[in-house]
C-alpha cells in the first residue's frame, strides 16, 4: 500500500513537472522544442522502467 501511494505521489509530481516544464519550453520557443524532445524521450524510458 506504501508503494502505490509513492507511486502515485512520483506521478502526480512528475505531471506537474512535465507541465510545467513544457510551457517553459513553449515560452522559449526552440530552444524549448530541444527540451520537449529530451523529455518526451525521458517520459518513455521512465515509463519503461515501472513497468519493468
């Protein structure tokens, strides 16, 4: 049960990461294309790994 909280806890920050972070990247233009990319790569190895 303590590791579904944290998990769901790790999600919700890193939603409010990736959001935050993609209208970051919206307001630097291209530069932030670069960010959004690393991080849409970033998202799916995260994603990988709980799955694991």
């Amino acid at each position: 049960m303590v590791k579904f909280k944290l998990k769901i806890i790790k999600l919700i920050l890193h939603t409010e990461l990736t959001n935050f972070l993609s209208s970051l990247s919206s307001i630097l233009g291209p530069i932030g294309i670069n960010i959004n990319l690393f991080f849409q790569e970033y998202n799916k190895r995260i994603k990988l790994k709980c799955r694991a």
